[in-house]
C-alpha cells in the first residue's frame, strides 16, 4: 500500500514536474501535498506527511537529474551534427573559391591573348592605312608635278600666242587706219558727185526702200489671200454648212435657281418648321440656300452646283407630296433622291453616248457626262453642247477623210472637265485631260480634248475637226447668252481699238459684234496700208478681248469725186 502510494505520488510529482510552467521544487512539493490532502481515497493513518514529502522530493530530484542528463545528450548531439556541418560547409566553400580563382585565372589568360590578338590586328590595319596614305600622297605629288609641268608649257605656249597675237593686233590696227583712210576718201567723192551728205542718203535710201517693200509686200498679201480664198472658201462653206444642217440643237438658258410650287402659303411654315429646324435641316444635307419670300405658293432654290439644286428640287417636292416634313424624314428623303439622281446620271450619261454612236466608254466617263446635263456655260447646256460638238466633228470627219470614231469621241469628251471644275483645282481641259487619262483613253482622244482650244500644237487633223466643231458649235446664233452690260462693253472695245488708230474716221462695231467695220480717210491711209491695218487690229483684239466664234475687222477705204454743174 506504501509503495503504491509513494508510485502514484512519484508519478504526479513527474507529471507536475514537467507540465508546469515553472521550475521551483518547491512550488512543485506544495502542489503534491494539497492534491492529496485534497483527494478522498487518501487511507487515513497510513502515512505521515513528512515521509510523503521526502519520497517526493527524492523521486523529484531522480527526475530531474534523468532530464538534465537528456537535455546534455541533446545538445552535445546537436553540437556534433553542426560541427560536421560547418566543416562540409568550410570544405565546400574552399573547393568553389579553388575553382573560381581558377577560372578567373584562365579567363584573366584569355582577355590577355584577346587584347594582344586586338592590338596586333589594330596594328596591321594602322600599318596598312599608313603605306594606302603614302602611296596616295605619292601619286598625288607626281599628278601635281606632272601638271606644274604641264602648266609651264602651256604657260610657254601662250606667252609665245600672246606675242603672236599682239603683232597680229598691230598690223590690223594698220590696215583699219588705211581702211578708215580710204573709206572717208570715198564717201568724200560720192557726197561731191550726189550732192548729198551722209544722213540724207540714208533717209532716201530706206524711204525709198520702205515704199517698195510695203508695196511688194500688200501685193503678196493679196496674191496669197485670193489664191487661198479661190481654194478653200468654196470647200470650207461646203462642209461646214453641210454639218450644221446635218446638226440640229436646241439651246436653252439656265439660271443658278429653281423654283418649286407650293400647293398653298401655309405650306411655308411647314418647311421651315418649329424654329427653323427642316429649313436648316434640307440646307445642310443638299448644300442649297432655300429662299421663302413673299412670293406667293413658290420656295426658292438657290445654288451653284445645279446638281445639287436639282436634289433639292426634287426632294422637296417628294416631301411636299408626302407631307411629313421633319428632319429625320428630310434626311431620309435626300439621301433617297441622291441614290436616284447617281442612277438617273448614268442613265442620261448612256443615252449621250447612244445618241452620238460612242461605244465602250469607261462608267466613270458616262457618269460625268450624265452630270454635264446640269452644267451650262454662257447659258448653254455643255451636254447639249457636246453633243453637238461630237455630230458635228463626226460629219466634218467623213468629209475630210479623217477618223470619225475618234472625232465623235474627243468631241463627247472634250468638255467633261466642266462636270467637276467647280469641285476641282485647274482648268476644265486640265481635269478633262486628267480624267480621260486616268479611264485609259487613247492618247489620240486625249490630245484632242487637250487641243480643243489651241493652247497646245496641234498634231492631228481629229484634234483640228474637234476644235472647229467646237467654235462652230459655240458661235451659231442664240447658242449662248450674254449678260447685256458685257455686251454693250465688248462692242465698245472694239470701237475703241479700231478708233484709236491713226487715219480712222470712224468705226461700228455690228452684227452683234461679230464684225467691226472701219471707214478710214483715203488722204490719209493708202491701199496697201488699209490692209496691214486690217492685220493689226485683228491681232490686237485677239490679244486683248475674250469673244466666242470670230471677228470680221472690215476696213474700207474709198475715195469720192464731187462736182457741181452750174
């Protein structure tokens, strides 16, 4: 029973020893001696305190001591183990440092060898760079020996030339003063025998030679003249008045505007809308002024591009007939009438080239001629005009045996220009040009439309049939208008440049200023000088007016014998 108590108490003394947060024995034995005063199953009498707590402080003690001896095990374990550690770690450590000096050493080796081969090389090239540089100064110094050399011959030479040369001056010094000598001594014996001084005979002699040569010359003139005239009026008169009549147009005038009937005034308000929003809306999607005044059931078009008027036109009277008029139906409608126009375009762009037996044109090529039906120039329709312009240069092809298929297709083409000029930099016949070329003309045709209004050489007899087709086209009466006050100033130009020669009596610009024609005084102007005048002034407005067709300058001339019977 002892026994088994001083094990059970052993057992909690170890327990509490090493499940205690602390290491005081001494709290250590009070502990055993509360637990088992405190127990119940403690047999009463069976043993006293004081041997309770020797056998615990000596159970205790062993305790310890078996710890103690455990933890000096540990620790001198754990000091072999990193004793060994330290020594691989120091072994480790001396075989990666052997090892890198090593390599540095032989990467220290290779760098030497490197820099030696680099040094060496550098050398070679330095040594060769040397003997190219010396060798080429040695080849510069013997070409600048060679031309000092040179040099002093040509020195030699010339210093010899230039004595050559001055006695050569000298002995013509001598013959001019002999020349001069005997020279005045002849003019001295002409001037005794003529009776005249120097300056007198040379008047007489260019009055006398100015007479004669303006008096062969007006003869030549009109030899020449008749004799064309003789050959080539009655056949010109021929073939053009045969086209013309082949060829009939009719030319209408066109405006900048277009006016579109209103069913009635209260239809106004509609298309200007709640402030202004369809009015803004139709001018900013097709580029046109609407213009509503105080005219009555009518709205106003007014624009430069006639093709966007005509989109406005007619979607305006497409919105009018539909009668919902607001900005997302206005936009609607416009874009509509656009597609429809770009159709409508080429439809008139195959019709042209039907009309006038033009195949094979390019679609681009059809669309600008479809949008030329929009476009006038001096208030003719330049459709219509080319058109005509490509009949008639057909007609006076077949008439002079020229090609007709390249006539009737510059003469369709040679204005397209105009479709886009007011879209395009450059001149109509500059775009025309660029347009043809670009739709793979042929350069016959395209030098033909470049021609057509002689600013370059013409190098075909086509491109002559289309320029002619074209004035005759531009100047037959009616075809194209004229705003009255330039008219009236153009007429008045050309009096005032007749009226400004000297010997003009008078002069009446008539015919609608197609013809000026010039009473000069027979006193005054003679036969031959009538018709240099004739020249000039045709040269003269040519250079200075801009007129479609041709002038006629009539000079005339004539001298009247009165008398009274008495």
């Amino acid at each position: 029973m002892c026994l088994a108590f001083a094990g059970k108490a052993a057992e909690h003394a170890f327990g509490a020893l090493f499940t205690s947060k602390t290491t005081d024995y001494h709290n250590v034995v009070i502990y055993l001696a509360k637990f088992y005063s405190e127990r119940e199953d403690t047999p009463e009498g069976m043993i006293q305190p004081w041997i309770f707590i020797t056998v615990s402080a000596v159970l205790l003690l062993l305790g310890a001591g078996a710890a103690f001896l455990a933890y000096k095990k540990g620790e001198e374990h754990r000091k072999l183990v990193a004793e060994q550690k330290i020594g691989s770690a120091e072994t480790e450590a001396a075989r990666i440092l052997n090892d890198a000096l090593a390599q540095a050493e032989s990467k220290k080796k290779e760098a030497i060898l490197e820099a030696r081969d680099e040094i060496h090389r550098q050398r070679s090239e330095a040594e060769r760079e040397l003997r190219e540089r010396r060798a080429e100064v040695q080849r510069a110094e013997r070409r600048i020996n060679q031309r000092e050399e040179t040099l002093d011959k040509r020195s030699d030479n010339l210093e010899k030339k230039e004595d050559i040369l001055q006695a050569k001056i000298k002995s013509a010094d001598a013959r001019l003063e002999e020349i001069e000598t005997i020279k005045k001594s002849q003019f001295d014996m002409l001037e005794r025998i003529s009776g005249f001084t120097e300056e007198q005979a040379k008047q007489y002699l260019l009055q006398s030679l100015e007479g004669e040569l303006e008096h062969e010359k007006a003869l030549r003139i009109i030899d020449a003249e008749q004799k064309t005239r003789e050959e080539s009026d009655n056949l010109a008169k021929e073939i053009i008045a045969t086209a013309i009549q082949r060829c009939a147009a009719d030319h209408s005038a066109e405006t900048t505007v277009s006016v579109v009937t209103l069913p009635s005034d209260e239809m106004k308000g509609r298309i200007i809308g709640r402030e202004g929003r369809n009015i803004r809306t139709l001018e900013s999607l097709t580029g046109v002024d609407l213009i509503i005044d105080d005219t009555p059931e009518a709205v106003i078009l007014s624009g430069f591009d006639p093709i966007r008027r005509e989109v406005a036109r007619i979607a305006l009277e497409k919105l009018i007939a539909d009668g919902r008029i607001h900005p997302a139906r206005i936009e609607e409608i416009v874009e509509r009438t656009k597609k429809e126009m770009d159709t409508q375009l080429k439809e008139i762009g195959e019709t042209a080239a039907y009309d006038c037996k033009v195949h094979g044109l390019h679609p681009e090529l059809i669309k600008h001629l479809g949008r030329l039906k929009y476009r006038t120039s001096y208030g003719q329709n330049v459709l219509i005009h080319s058109k005509e312009v490509s009949l008639l240069a057909g007609l006076l092809a077949v008439e002079l045996g020229a090609n007709e298929q390249i006539c009737k297709r510059a003469g369709l083409l040679h204005d397209l220009g105009k479709a886009t000029d007011h879209e395009t930099e450059g001149t109509h016949i500059s775009i025309g040009v660029d347009l043809a070329k670009r739709c793979k003309e042929s350069d016959a045709v395209i030098h033909c439309i470049e021609a057509h209004h002689g600013d370059i050489v013409y190098r075909s007899i086509e491109a002559v049939i289309v320029q002619v087709a074209d004035a005759i086209s531009s100047s037959r009466p009616g075809a194209r208008r004229e705003h009255i006050e330039s008219y009236r100033q153009r007429l008045r130009d050309l009096e005032a440049i007749a009226d400004a020669r000297p010997g003009v009596e008078k002069s009446y610009a008539i015919s609608a200023g197609r013809e000026v024609r010039i009473i000069v005084k027979p006193d005054q102007i003679t036969d031959q000088q009538a018709i240099f005048m004739a020249k000039e002034i045709a040269k003269e407005i040519e250079e200075k007016l801009q007129y479609p067709g041709q002038i006629k300058v009539n000079v005339i001339r004539e001298s009247r014998a009165m008398e009274f019977a008495k």
